[in-house]
C-alpha cells in the first residue's frame, strides 16, 4: 500500500530536527520503501510518499521522530485504484 508520511515541527524543534535528519538521512525502516519526500520552501516540515505493507514499519519511522515532530500518515490510492473502487460505486 502506499501511504503519504507527513510531517511538521515547530519552530522550537527545528534545528534538532535538522540535526537528526543531516545525520540519519531520515530515512524509513526496514519494510518500508520511500518513493519520493518533499519538504516545504519554508523549512516548516513536507512529506514522503511511502510503500509498506507493514504497518509496524511505519509505526516504528514515526515513533523514531516522536516529540520532535507532529506526524500524519494517510493512506493513498493511485488513479487506477480509486477508478476500480469509484466504477463500483456508480456502475
């Protein structure tokens, strides 16, 4: 399944959040895949676009950033997906 990571800090938090990202690469966990991240022109946090089907990898990339940052994980369903599901709706 794909899931959006994303994430915000407070301005209080970002330089230690920097630090951590600049020596870890904030990278996800085993079982997880990052496809792409993004991250806000204005340094306030951004977003990964995720691959897992574990939901313990994902609960383990967001308590490895816990308190330093406020996280929100949604999962995501490309066109074809959401085409098949919204077809069986109204079909």
């Amino acid at each position: 399944m794909l899931f959006k990571f994303a994430w915000t800090h407070s301005p209080a938090a970002r330089d230690a959040t920097i630090k951590k990202f600049m020596e870890t690469g904030g990278m996800p966990p085993e079982g997880a895949t990052m496809l792409s991240r993004y991250h806000n022109i204005d340094g306030t946090g951004g977003f990964a676009v995720v691959e897992s089907e574990s939901a313990a990898a994902l609960a383990d990339w967001a308590l490895e950033w816990n308190g330093m940052i406020t996280i929100n994980i949604t999962p995501l369903m490309d066109d074809e997906t959401i085409g098949g599901v919204l077809g069986n709706k109204f079909s």
